[in-house]
C-alpha cells in the first residue's frame, strides 16, 4: 500500500512539475516575444476560464468514488458525473460570455470578442476531471498525468510556434484550448470491460 501512495503522489508531482514549469516557460516567451499588453489579454481570458474550471467541480468526483462500490456501479456514475460536468461547462461557459460584456472597459473589445474560444477548455476540463473519478476509486494517477504532460507539451509547443510565425491573442488562446484536449492525448477514460490496477 505505502508503494502504491508512493507511486501515485510521484505521478501527480510529475503532472504540477511539468504543468508549472511549461506554463513558466511559455510565460517567459510570451513576454517576451509578444510583449506585456498581448500577455494582459491572454491571462484575462485564462483567469475567467480557470472560474469556470473551478465552478464545474462541485466535489463530484469525491460523491462517486465513495458511492462506487464496484465495476458496474463505477461505469454507471462515472457517466452521472460526465453528464453533470457537460452540463455545468455548457451553463458556466454561457454565462462567463454573458458576465465578460458587461465587465468594466478594462476588458477590451478584443478580449470579449475571442473569449469564447478560451472558453471551450471549461468542457474539455469537465471531462477530464470526470475520468479522473476512475483513477481516483483505483488509486491510479498515471494515465492522467501522461495526458496532463502530454496536453502541456502540445500548448507549449503551439504556444511557442504561433510566437515564431502569428503572436495574436486568437492564436495564444487557441494553443491554449488545444493543450486542454488532455483528455483525449492518451485515452484517458478506461475501457468498459476492466478495471485499472
């Protein structure tokens, strides 16, 4: 058991490592390729998509791993909690593009205009945070972190192509929505007919 906690606190330590030191790095280029006013635009978008990351939460991954009891059982609420999950990205992501117009003009009209894009990460955030429900009720972290390291090396190096050749804050977000398809780098939901080890 001490192996298996051991284990899995080292895969969710290599998913923050690398999760913070690319997001550093692409900061750093940002900056300095872009300049401070593109990296202004960009984190306003980010932060109000890191709201609706938060407000599609709501503990459910905790309620299904206790409620889990077994395979059947597990494939069952691990589809509740997707479809509870879509169902609050869609609500959160019409409602931060309702909230963003009516913002103060620190907001730009550039900003309001490409936020839905950045927006969109909110539903592919939904359904990892809902997989992870299975490898939270297995105590295994390693498909996930594979697609969190996966999913950060493709924003990081979309981030730093469009930086090369179209540094706009279209560009920058879309590299980010992208970097969000972690789900679906590594297969991150289990098959239907066994469980993970």
């Amino acid at each position: 058991m001490f192996k298996k906690i051991a284990t899995n606190t080292l895969a969710q330590l290599v998913a923050k490592f690398f999760g913070a030191g690319l997001t550093l790095l692409t900061t750093y280029y940002i900056i300095r390729l872009a300049g401070l006013e593109l990296y202004g635009n960009l984190t306003k978008v980010l932060v109000l998509v890191a709201v609706g990351f938060t407000a599609i939460d709501f503990g459910l991954n905790a309620h299904a791993v206790r409620s889990g009891t077994d395979h059947k059982k597990m494939h069952q609420i691990l589809g509740e909690v997707l479809f509870t999950r879509l169902f609050l990205s869609f609500l959160a992501i019409f409602a931060l593009n309702l909230l963003i117009f009516f913002l103060p003009s620190a907001y730009s009209t550039s900003v309001k205009s490409i936020f839905w894009l950045g927006s969109l990460a909110i539903i592919f955030q939904g359904i990892y945070t809902s997989g992870n429900a299975w490898f939270q009720s297995n105590l295994s972290y390693w498909r996930p972190t594979i697609s969190v390291v996966v999913g950060s090396l493709i924003g990081t190096l979309l981030t730093l192509y469009f930086l090369a050749h179209s540094p706009t804050l279209f560009n920058l977000i879309l590299a980010n929505t992208i970097a969000a398809l972690k789900p679906f780098t590594c297969g991150h939901f289990p098959d239907h007919h066994s469980r993970e080890d």
